[in-house]
C-alpha cells in the first residue's frame, strides 16, 4: 500500500519491534497526528472471541469521562411525552412515522445516532435496510432502545460510545481527539477497558485481548503491551 510523505514521516515515530506502555503510546499518537483537521483517536483491539456463538458477540456502550470531542448529532423516534423529553434534552431532531420516507426515499442520513422508544422499533424496524448496514440502527444492549430517552440523548451528548465486535472480532472504539491532553486520553481509555472487561464473555477460552493498537486518523498504529495495560 502506497503511503503519503506525512504518514511515512509519522511512521519513524513508532518502533514495530516494541510494544509501548499507555503513557508512550499516547505521547506518540499524539505526536504523529499532523494533519490540519483535529484526528479522532481511535482503539483497535483484536480479541480471541468468535462472535459465531451469540454468547460472544459482545456489544454495549459506555460514557467517555471526556467525551469524544465530536459533536453528535441524534434522531428519536418518539410520540407524546417521550418526544417532548426528546427534544427538552436536546435530540437533534425527533419524529416518528413521517421521518419513514426522508430517509428511505431521499436518502436522508444527517445524523450520528438513531435512538428510539421500544413502541417505535415496529417502524424503526422498517429502515433496516438502510440503518444496518451503516450501524445506525437502535439496539437495547447500546442503551438508544429506551423509554428513558431523555437519559440517552443526555449520555450521547456527554460522550457515550458504543463497542461492538466486526466480523473479525475486532472492536474500533474512538477514545477522543489528538487535541486533548495525556490524562484526558488515558482516563477515556481506561473507562472503555474497564468497560469492556465487565463485557467479558464467560464462554471464552484462551486470551480475551490479543492485541490493542492505539491510532489516530491518519497516523500509524501503536501496538500496546496487553500486560501492562489490562493489568
């Protein structure tokens, strides 16, 4: 693969024959983001899981200590009082069966995350096919699946992220951006860890983390020690 001369500079910064400690792993991140735009620092860990079995496709969500440094844009699908909750905690936009046809028909799509009260899922469901395969749609194990939407816009807003496994089960998590400081990334790290080792599936043989690689947009990937930083 073909590497631009900023990636190639960014790549010197980072030794392949080690695997760094969190605070190391950050300095460099931080160090090798040098695009013009503010790069979203993102987490990919490999795990040992096999999300064939349905006891280990692991998913949930959970709220960064300082957020993710993106202003999230939310839809709900609500009526009545939930709708006015909704909007009351500062959904971006909320509507029900009318918002159908916008985004199967005019392709609209100017939203982050879809939330929606469990009576809605019957029309939510509707939009599977174009929610799905952009991971839009609500889920309960995510939390956006509630009556208490007032809660869930307030969390989206503070910084909640969700981790789910790919096909490779593999999790990308965005930790933050390259803008914030050594102590905001590190904690925003270790509530997602620490999130995702109560996820843990009890079926699981063998290492649940087989690697975790720390990156920012455009920069190589920082390959941490395991060990070290699971603890």
């Amino acid at each position: 693969m073909k590497t631009g001369k900023r990636y190639n500079e960014a790549a010197k910064l980072v030794d392949r024959s080690i695997q760094y400690d969190l605070n190391d792993a950050i300095d460099i991140v931080k160090k090798a983001a040098s695009a013009k735009f503010d790069e979203t620092v993102e987490l990919h860990i490999r795990t040992g899981c096999d999300s064939r079995h349905a006891d280990q496709q692991v998913r949930g969500a959970v709220v960064l200590p300082h957020g993710t440094g993106k202003k999230v844009r939310i839809l709900v699908f609500a009526k009545g009082p939930q709708a006015d909750a909704a909007q009351a905690a500062g959904a971006d936009y909320v509507g029900a069966e009318e918002l159908v046809p916008k985004i199967q028909n005019e392709g609209w799509l100017d939203f982050d995350v879809v939330v929606a009260t469990p009576n809605m899922m019957g029309v939510v469901g509707r939009l599977g096919k174009v929610l799905g395969p952009k991971g839009l749609m609500p889920s309960p194990k995510a939390g956006t699946v509630t009556m208490d939407v007032e809660k869930a816009v307030a969390d989206i807003k503070a910084g909640k992220v969700e981790y789910k496994l790919d096909k490779s089960n593999i999790f990308h998590v965005t930790v933050g951006k390259a803008s914030f400081t050594q102590e905001q990334l590190a904690d925003n790290f270790q509530a997602l860890i620490n999130a995702l080792l109560r996820a843990k599936p009890a079926t699981l043989k063998g290492a649940y983390f087989k690697s975790i690689t720390l990156a920012s947009t455009m920069g190589p990937g920082v390959k941490l020690n395991v060990n070290k930083v699971v603890g």
